[in-house]
C-alpha cells in the first residue's frame, strides 16, 4: 500500500520501516535556533560544512502579476480537531537544506517543542518535498523528518513527505554518478546534473543507505482533506498513472528497477514547472483533480517569487535591481485552485509551514 492510495494513518504508521532512524539522529546537538538542542545530523552553529557550496540567493523570477499572496498568522492557540477526530493539517513547502529556518518555522506552528521534538499530538504533517541541496544541511533536514515521523506516529498523529525532484536527483547522482543518460538533447549525467542543481558534497557525504531507502519510498501524490498534495507544477504525473496508487506505484517501480535511463526521464518530467501558471492553468489544475480528486492543489517546486510578477534586475528601466516584497504566506492562484508553497528559502525569502485549509 502506498501513502497517496487513500490508506488512513494507521495503515502506514503501523509499518516500522517507515519510521526507522539513524543512530546519530537521535543525538542532538547545539542550535542557534533553539533552546538546547539541534535535532538531526546538524552541523554546527560556527562552521559551515565541508564542500558546502552556497548557491545565488537573488535567482531571476518571471514577470507575473495574476496571483494572490496568502498572510498567514502564526498558531497561538491549538488548532480545532476535525470532526472524524483526526488532528489538524498542516504542509511544508520545499526546505532544501535550510534546518535551521525549518526548525523556527515548525516551533512557530507548535509542531515542535523547544528541544525539536514532536509537540503536536494527533496533528497531521505533510512535507512537499525538495530537503537537500542548495542549502547547508540536507542531511540534518532528513533526518529530523525522519524521527518526526516516528514521534509523531507515537503520539497519534503522522510526519509524511512526498518525493520531490530533488530527491529524484540525489538518488541519482548516488547510484548512477557520471554514467551518461540520454536527456533527450544529447547525453548528461546525474552527477553532473546534481552539481549544477547545488548539489552538496557535504550532504553526499554523510548519504547513507538509510536515508536512499527512506527518499525511494516516498510517495508523489497524496491527497488529504480535499487537498491534492503534489510536489511539481506539472501535468506530468498523469503519464505515470490514472489514480493516486497507480502513479506512487509505479514511480515506486522506476525506481526498483534501477534503470538510469529511466530514472533519468522520471526526474526530468518532475522537474517541469508552470502548467498552472498561464491562461491554460486552471484546466491544467482540473485535469489533475479530476483523475486524482481534491478540490485544490497545494504544490512546492516553482518559487512564489517567481510567480509574484517581479522583474529580474536586467529588465528593470534603470539598470538597477527592484525592490522584491517580502513573502509572507502560499499564494493562491489558476482560478482558485491551486496553492503555491515554496516560499523561497533559497532566494532569502520565506520557509512555509501552514495549515490547511487556508482561510483566503
């Protein structure tokens, strides 16, 4: 069974091998962030790690003015508990390798106590997807959603995570390396493409086997409480399948397989972004819902600064760069039915963690 094939929460936190964590994960360490602790493999407050290579944080957007940005205030009381007695929603957008900003932003929703361990009871927990490069501590940000899942599932409530591309690009370069693929415009590599993506030797270092097996079981399409929860903005995911289980299946088989061809396509066609963007994008949103349910999309993947409408500093009249408003909560756009997650951590903006449904 799979996470997207509508299974309730006991189905998967009944399965161990859901929640299996590393040894060094359970030890904290020192955060600047929080009071004591620093949950996962975290790296210390002093010293970057080695082979962190930061990447630009001031990437140009595309010029758009059709969406809503979203203020959302942070929880001060508990959330209400939904009437079948599940506990309140809440997703994460893309965090790629920023633990400390995602340590603050679950502590701002109570989703985390002041050591960072799970503080929410029956809460449910979604992450989109994209945990490692760019950022300094990839591997710290897996290995704190991995124990969460465990806490969480000890406390009645869950911690999931769907596949992102970037996930489909670490396993990659891990198992393929340079062994050249055909990427449709001649030959490319994982390896290759993982660098120029701002792959980490740091993170590919301390790569374990645990954390391979943990990103291949991610599933790519859930849907939670009318919400269809996807990582891309694409179309794409209907090639894989007309239901929930069939695409997480058999993205689930692609990679089984082994095969860096194929793996290579599926991470290229996750990778597509703006199908919902444009004149065509709220039916693009429909088609999905309508094969895989929901009233709403909620993805990751495509930064809201991007779909703010700013203009990159070399089309501004005077040469100089424009001012970029700050991103305060997800963006709701194509008609309505999609919400936008990636608040732009990489880009100096905003980690979003928030409840659903939003109250626009």
């Amino acid at each position: 069974m799979t996470q997207g094939a509508g299974q309730g929460p006991v189905v998967r936190t009944a399965t161990l091998r859901d929640f299996r964590v590393p040894p060094y994960a359970q030890v904290p360490v020192q955060s600047q962030h929080l009071a004591s602790v620093h949950p996962g493999n975290a790296i210390p407050d002093d010293a970057l790690p080695e082979g962190y290579t930061p990447t630009a944080r001031d990437l140009p957007v595309i010029n758009r003015g059709d969406t809503v940005q979203v203020t959302v205030a942070p929880v001060e009381t508990p959330a209400p508990v939904p009437a079948d007695g599940r506990g309140p929603l809440y997703v994460v957008g893309d965090v790629h390798g920023y633990l400390d900003e995602l340590l603050a932003a679950l502590a701002e929703q109570g989703l985390i106590d002041a050591e960072g361990h799970w503080s929410a009871g029956n809460a449910r927990l979604w992450f989109l997807g994209d945990f490692t490069d760019r950022g300094p501590d990839g591997i710290g940000v897996i290995d704190l959603v991995m124990r969460l899942s465990a806490e969480a599932a000890a406390a009645g409530g869950y911690c999931k995570a769907l596949m992102g591309n970037h996930e489909l690009l670490l396993i990659g370069a891990k198992r393929f390396a340079d062994t050249p693929v055909n990427s449709g415009a001649g030959t490319a590599t994982f390896q290759a493409a993982w660098l120029l993506n701002g792959g980490q030797k740091s993170d590919m270092d301390r790569l374990q086997d645990v954390h391979l097996q943990w990103m291949a079981r991610l599933d790519a399409v859930v849907e939670e409480d009318g919400h269809l929860l996807v990582h891309s903005d694409t179309t794409a995911y209907l090639e894989y399948g007309t239901t929930i289980a069939d695409v997480n299946d058999n993205v689930h088989e692609i990679l089984n397989r082994n095969d860096a061809d194929e793996c290579w396509d599926l991470f290229r066609k996750f990778t597509k972004r703006f199908a919902f963007r444009d004149e065509d994008g709220p039916q693009a949103v429909r088609e999905l819902l309508a094969a895989y349910g929901g009233r709403r999309i909620v993805h990751g993947h495509s930064p809201i600064p991007y779909l703010l409408g700013e203009v990159a500093a070399e089309d501004s009249a005077d040469g100089e760069e424009p001012a970029r408003p700050r991103v305060q909560g997800p963006h709701v756009y194509a008609d309505g039915l999609a919400i936008a997650m990636d608040g732009g951590v990489t880009m100096a903006e905003k980690l979003l963690v928030v409840q659903l449904p939003l109250h626009d």
